[in-house]
C-alpha cells in the first residue's frame, strides 16, 4: 500500500508523529509525507522534533512547495491520502478544490481519482462554515475522523489517548496497528448483565416510558 500523509499547521501534531512511527514499522505500507510550513513550527513546539526527524520517518519526504512532486499527478498510483492534523483552511481549501502547494494538489488529485481520503480536523469550538465544509466532503466521500478519545479503554496518558485515535485513523484504510486496545462489550457477568438491565426504563418506540414486567 501506499499512502500520502499530509501534515498542517494546526495542533495535535503528535498524532501525525505516532501515525508516521506506526506505518515506518509496517513493511506493506509506503508512505509520502508533506509537511506545510506551519506544520514544521508547530512540530517543534509541541513535540521537540525537528521538521528533518519527522521527514526521516516517512518512506519519502516531498516539500510542499514542489509541484512536480509524483503525487501531484493522477497517474502516481496511490492507495489513499490522510491529513493529520488538518487545519480548518486546509480542509475549507480541498472542500472548494483550492489546490494551494503540494498538500492541496494532492489532496485535490486524491479526490478526482476517487480514492482513499481521512481528514483528522483539529479545531474547537466549530463554527458553522466547519461544519458546512466537512458534511459537503463527508457527502464526496471523505471520511472525517476528529480526534476525539475514547474512555472505555482507561488510558493513563496522552500517549494512550493519541495511539487509540491513531488506530481509528488507521481502520479507516484497513491498516492493523500494533497494541490496539479495541471494545469487546460490557463484562459478561449475568448478574451484572441483569443489575444493568433493571436500572434502564423500558422505552416505548415513540420514546415514552412504558411499564415493564418488574415494575
């Protein structure tokens, strides 16, 4: 396989370091790598790597302002593009087909070609042009993955937290990472079964209340 990685300027740019470091360990996958300019300053401040060591983790390191890269033309055979993190003006730049540097070209090509495409938004709160852009891509196809963290597994770190949504990233392209920590259902106990059943009302489909056999 082989998979574009694009990293903005925005923050949360652990996860684009864990999801390079996870792939650099997987023979099947050959990965590409842009950084944009703002990426590289924000890779500094938030994790203390060097623009140059997070390009050493990808297969090839492309510079966002080269153009006449591969994967700015269709006929480069890619399986797939993901953005992580992506800024809001990235995403709002692929949504209207702005193919501004390497990044948006090869997000722009990804989308003609009908491939593959995750985009890991990273803004809070959310006004209502993010949330225009993202459902008009959701409706092209894209697959828009926020990096929100999950509790059942009960991380004890940010490490914990940035490699389950690394893993939810990942799924999206079929790619099994190492150590997930996946959900498998409440306990199998029937008492505890039995104890949480009797604490939920019963619902009728209207959403009322409806009298069950206990009460």
């Amino acid at each position: 396989m082989r998979l574009i990685v694009g990293m903005t300027g925005a923050t949360g740019a652990a996860l684009g370091v864990r999801l390079l470091s996870e792939l650099r360990g997987n023979p099947r996958v050959e990965t590409h790598l842009v950084v944009s300019r703002w990426a590289r300053a924000t890779v500094e401040l938030e994790t203390g790597l060097s623009a140059r060591e997070v390009a050493a983790l990808a297969d090839v390191a492309h510079s966002p302002d080269d153009q006449g890269a591969a994967i700015s033309s269709g006929s480069f055979r890619a399986d797939g593009m993901v953005i992580i993190p992506c800024s809001m003006k990235t995403l709002a730049g692929i949504r209207a087909g702005y193919a501004e540097g390497l990044l948006g070209r090869a997000a722009d090509v990804t989308l003609k070609e009908r491939r593959p495409m995750v985009l890991v938004p990273r803004e809070t709160p959310l006004n209502e042009i993010h949330l225009a852009n993202m459902l008009e891509l959701a409706r092209m196809g894209v697959s828009i993955v926020p990096p929100m963290p999950a509790f059942y597994n009960r991380p004890e770190s940010v490490d914990d937290i940035v490699d389950h949504i690394v893993t939810r990233v990942l799924d999206q392209f079929g790619i099994e990472t190492a150590g997930a920590r996946r959900w498998s259902g409440f306990p199998r106990s029937p008492a505890g079964r039995a104890g949480l059943a009797a604490d939920v009302p019963a619902m009728r489909h209207n959403g009322t209340r409806q009298r069950s056999a206990r009460s």
